[in-house]
C-alpha cells in the first residue's frame, strides 16, 4: 500500500514539473507527456497489485505447508515428510526419504493447499 503511495506521489510531483514547464512545451506535446505518466503509473500499480496477491497465495502455501498440511503440486502429493522447502529457489525439493520422490523439485507457485 505504501508503494501505491509513493507512485502516486511520483506521479503529482512530475506532473507538477510539466506545469511548470508548460510555457517552453508546447501544449500538445505537454498532454502527450501526461498521458505517458498516467499511463505508467497505471501499470506500476496494476504490476504492485499483482504481485501482492501472488506473494500472499505463496506465502499461504508455505504456511500451509510447514503447519503439516498437505499440498499437490502437478500430480503428486508433497508433504512435509518427504520434502523440505528450499527458501532461495521458492521450491519443494524432496529430502531423499522415499526413492519414488528422489530428485523431484516443485515451484511453490505450481502447488495448491489441498482441502
């Protein structure tokens, strides 16, 4: 939310120096400048907002995860016994207890809490 603001904020400060400017620019390529500036401080919340709920559904995965719940990720079950969550990579790598599982890495983002 904080970032909202402070793009916001970016955008009335810049928005600012083109008034201030409007007398050297001419008016039409002062209106095409703001259109560009809301144009990107459009996408930068549209990017802040999704990558938000995308650090929200992966921290409840992980969550889920660590409080022994188990999470299917493409056709296999992870769970914390056989698999241990590797913070760097934001993966399911399996601990070697069960030879089926042996060598199997999951995106954090490919699983889904099971119910």
């Amino acid at each position: 939310m904080f970032k909202i603001f402070l793009y916001i904020l970016a955008f009335f400060a810049i928005l600012l120096f083109f008034i201030f400017l409007r007398k050297k620019m001419g008016k039409i390529s002062n209106y095409l400048l703001v259109l560009v500036l809301i144009l990107a401080v459009a996408f930068a919340i549209k990017f802040e907002l999704s990558a938000t709920r995308s650090g929200v559904l992966k921290k409840e995965t992980l969550n889920a995860f660590l409080q022994g719940q188990s999470l299917k990720c493409k056709d296999t079950n992870v769970s914390k016994e056989y698999f241990n969550f590797e913070h760097g990579t934001q993966s399911f790598v399996s601990n070697g207890k069960n030879k089926q599982f042996k060598a199997l890495i999951f995106d954090i983002k490919d699983c889904k809490v099971e119910k």
